[in-house]
C-alpha cells in the first residue's frame, strides 16, 4: 500500500496502464472502471473506494488505487476479479457514453499526472 492506497495492477489492465501518461482513452478506461468498481454492491468490497491515481515508480503513470476504510484488509483478489467480470461483461456502449461525457481527456491527464 502507498500513501494509504493500494495499487492495483492486473494483467488485464496492464495495456492501459502502460499508456496512462500519453493515451488519454486508456485514461479514460482506467476511470470508468474505477467508477464501475466504486458503484458496484458487492459485501466483500464495502468500505473501499477507487480513484485513478498517479505513481511515480517505476516511472509516472496512473493505475486505480484501493483506499480501504480499514487498512488491515486486503481484497486485491476480489478487486480483480471484479474488475475482470467488469471487462468481460459491460458493453462497450458503456464505456462510450461514460468516455463521451468528458470533453477533454487530454486534461484529466495532465491534472492526474502532477
């Protein structure tokens, strides 16, 4: 955990990772899923939140971060799990009207990435 976060780095979002600092849809993806994870009702993830968060090793990209309301847990299975079944069954519809209604993604760039 960093800076009460944990940092969540699942093979099936290591493409958008790898490109957070220069492709603003990966930036995009990254905070629809964060949003998906935080508006999900599963008991197991109550009392954790998700945000897109900049880490500046190895190197300065973004990822989702886990902020737990009690640090001594750890669901980073679950999170990933979820975050799979996200992947495996939104329609991509979904991720376009959420992607649509941010006119400039280039800035939430630039904003995350200070």
């Amino acid at each position: 955990m960093t800076d009460g976060y944990q940092l969540l780095y699942p093979d099936c979002l290591r493409k958008l990772i790898d490109r957070s600092a220069t492709c603003p849809v990966a930036v995009a993806g990254l905070s629809w899923i964060a949003l998906r994870l935080n508006f999900s009702y599963i008991p197991e993830l109550s009392g954790i939140s998700f945000e897109v968060i900049c880490v500046e090793y190895p190197g300065k990209h973004l990822t989702i971060g886990a902020k737990y309301r009690d640090p001594t847990v750890d669901r980073e299975f679950a999170i990933v799990t979820l975050i799979e079944h996200i992947l495996n069954t939104a329609s991509a519809q979904d991720f376009f009207d959420f992607a649509n209604q941010n006119a400039s993604w280039d800035r939430e760039v630039e904003r995350l990435m200070q």
